[in-house]
C-alpha cells in the first residue's frame, strides 16, 4: 500500500502558492542579492521516515512514523548567472523518532545525525527561492534513554552509518533588503540513505530488534520553518 506523505503535500502547497504570487508579479522590477556575505540558517520541523515504521521487531511493537528534527546550514556565493545565484556549504542536522518497542525500562528511540556538504541554487524575487542538494554523512542508532536528568542511562542496541543525499526546495518570506536579508524561510527535503538491515548487535542483550527486523532506509520526507540571515 502506497503512503503518501501529508507532509510532501503540505510543504509542496506552500510552495506553490507562493511561486504563483510571484509569477503574477512578474512585471515588477527583480531585486537580486547582490552581497558576497554567506547565508546561514536554523530550522526545526517535522518529518515522515515510512521504512522505519515497516520494521518488525519480534517482540512486537513499531517506530512512530513522523518525528522531530533540528538542523542548522552555512553557505556562501561562488557563481552568478542569469539574474541567480549558486551557493556552497554544509547541513548538520538532527532527528528522532520514538517508539513503543519496550528494551529493558523504557521504549527506545531512534536517533540520526547528518553533515552534508552542499549547493544552493537561488532564483526568483529577491531570491526568494531555492533547490536545495546534498550528498554526505549520515550516522543513526536506535538507544534505551531512561532516567531523568541529571540521571540518565542510555544503552544502546544499534548503529549504522553510510553515505546519504537529499533534495529539497526552500522559500523565504520578505524580510531585509537584498543586500541583508533575513526573516522567516519554509523548507522542505527528501533524504535518501540505506542502513542495512537492522538487528540486536549485542548477543547478551534481550531479544528486541532479534536477528533480522528488516531493512533500513529512506525516504524521509522533512518539513521545516525557520529563521535565514545573510
């Protein structure tokens, strides 16, 4: 059964809407960036991981399908042309998805973590616009956090890592001048990773993920809004 994910709809609509305000003004004068400083971001959204929640553990339970993330991003101009402009940097982000699969005291959770260089490519009024692409690290494990703070006990129970993408689009809102923009931006990225198949890596450990729970990877589909300066 085919799922499609409310959150590619959601973020797709936004962008729509605001492409076809921008079409409609076409006629006015195009205000390009012209400064050489970098564009920084941070952003916190939402996020759908479908081959997460398809794995089975043998003692029952499933992953949460939609998540958390957090994630910050650096770039800076290196090419000009045709009234846009491409951009080079890095993503480092952060997401989780919880879960009702029972290890020891509490539920496990699923953690991943990613450090992709990446391009920006910037276009429309004000550049407001942006396709966004990556390639690099991702790293993921799925832990026992128990405990409350200052107390806490993790245990872990498995990690992978592998080489990974995403693509994705940006809008920002109005906001500054074209030489400092800043203000609101809405973002929204698909990863591609695979992790392999996941299992209880430690033989002493109680049966949980078992030998075999199924195989890990994308796509994730990311929603995020957050605050962009330059």
């Amino acid at each position: 059964m085919n799922r499609i994910p409310r959150l590619a709809g959601l973020g797709a609509f936004a962008c729509g809407a605001l492409l076809a305000s921008d079409v409609a003004r076409a006629d006015e004068e195009i205000e390009w960036v012209t400064t050489s400083r970098g564009r920084y971001e941070v952003a916190i959204g939402a996020h759908s991981w479908p081959g997460l929640a398809d794995l089975q553990p043998p003692g029952g339970g499933s992953f949460d399908e939609v998540g958390v993330n957090l994630s910050f991003a650096a770039h800076w101009p290196v090419w000009r042309f045709a009234g846009s402009e491409l951009l080079a940097g890095v993503d480092l982000g952060l997401f989780s998805n919880e879960s009702d699969i029972r290890f020891l005291s509490d539920d496990v959770i699923a953690r991943n973590g990613y450090l992709v260089p990446s391009i920006k490519w910037m276009f429309g009024r004000r550049h407001r616009y942006s396709i966004d692409a990556g390639v690099g690290y991702y790293l993921l494990d799925i832990a026992e956090v128990a405990g409350e703070y200052p107390a806490i006990f993790e245990t872990q129970l498995w990690e992978e890592s592998s080489v990974g993408a995403y693509i994705g689009g940006t809008v920002d809102f109005a906001g500054g001048s074209p030489t400092r923009s800043h203000g609101i931006m809405l973002s929204f990225k698909i990863h591609f990773v695979d992790f392999g198949a996941v299992n209880d890596e430690e033989a002493g450990f109680p049966a949980t993920l078992g030998q075999d729970a199924g195989d890990l990877k994308g796509p994730v589909h990311m929603l995020q809004i957050g605050y962009r300066w330059r």
